[in-house]
C-alpha cells in the first residue's frame, strides 16, 4: 500500500471521501430528498395546496377559518362533523400535507398542527344569467386556491404561554401521548 504524500495527486484518502460524501449530499438536496438543515431546534413546517377549486373564496375561507390553529386531530374532527359542502376539499389538504410530514420527516398528526391556511382567488368563468323581462346578464362562478402549512407543535412554548391549569393539564397529556406513540391511525374515516 502506498503512503499518501504531497508529491501525489489529489488530497488524502479520509478527506476525498468526506468530499464525496459532501457531493452526494447536495446532489440529494437538488433531487429534492429532505435534509436536516442542521438547526435540530427549528420547528419543521410542510406545506401544500390544491389549485382551481370549484366553490367561492368566501365559502372556503369560512372552513379554512374553522380549522385555523388547532391541532390536526382536532381539525379532522371539526371537519368531520361540519355540515358544509366543501369539508372533504379542506379535510383532503390537509391529508396531503399530513402525508407529506410522514414522508419526508416521520411526524405522526398529534405532533402537527394547522399553523396556516388560506385561500386565494381562482379564474372566475362567465356564464349567461336568465334575467325578467327578457334580459340577460353575467353569472360569475369563482374558483378558489387552498394553501395549507401544517407546522410542528412547541409544547414547551405552549406549555408556558398556557392561561389556565386546565390548558396545561391537556398540553401535557397530548405531549405525553405523542411521545408513547409516534404513529397515528389519522384518518379511520374516509372522506372520499
């Protein structure tokens, strides 16, 4: 076996490797694949959306409204017992991004939350509105964007920034929970 020495071509063998190893990294990162950024305390977030939704921006923002910061279990449920049209449309967002914290980061829904969701406008498609009279008009129909970001809780910020006994009592509880169980039976109930 040789010995590595200045008179040689290329850096020593412990440190091409390491500088393939580094490559190989940034190679994954530009595919896509997810990297810890190397900050551990950071809290992760994932996001995603659904275009061209057909109902009003008024109408989905009344739901997005309803499921805004509560944790994701609790936001399935609200959306489980709400009588509005569109609560599968919302409940499937959701689903997507939860699907995607399990696959990128391995985050169970007790250890998310609903930390954004809006709506933005969509096309609006002109069609003809019957009028008396032998009038006509335009009926304007609007489509809709949902974005979701589903965020990880902080339980320790939570837990001191609680009001009550009891909020905390709860807090710990849903902590406890997430650590005995990492996985979650999330949606038992089909939507669609």
């Amino acid at each position: 076996m040789k010995k590595w020495s200045a008179a040689t071509r290329g850096p020593p063998p412990q440190e091409a490797e390491q500088e393939q190893e580094g490559e190989v990294q940034q190679k994954q990162l530009a595919l896509g694949d997810v990297w810890s950024s190397g900050n551990e305390g950071d809290l992760r977030e994932i996001t995603t959306g659904l275009k061209e939704i057909r109902v009003s921006p008024w109408n989905l923002n009344l739901l997005a409204k309803l499921v805004r910061g509560l944790p994701v279990v609790e936001a399935n449920a609200q959306l489980l017992f709400c009588k509005k049209k569109h609560t599968t449309t919302v409940a499937k967002a959701i689903q997507n991004a939860l699907n995607l914290a399990d696959m990128r980061y391995g985050l169970a829904a007790e250890e998310l939350e609903v930390g954004e969701i809006f709506v933005t406008k969509g096309k609006v498609v002109k069609r003809l509105r019957i009028m008396g009279r032998g009038r006509a008009g335009i009926a304007r129909r609007k489509w809709s964007h949902l974005n979701v970001t589903l965020r990880e809780i902080d339980f320790d910020k939570q837990l001191k920034a609680a009001p009550s006994r009891n909020r905390r009592e709860k807090l710990m509880a849903r902590k406890d929970e997430v650590g005995v169980c990492g996985t979650s039976l999330f949606f038992s109930v089909s939507f669609w």
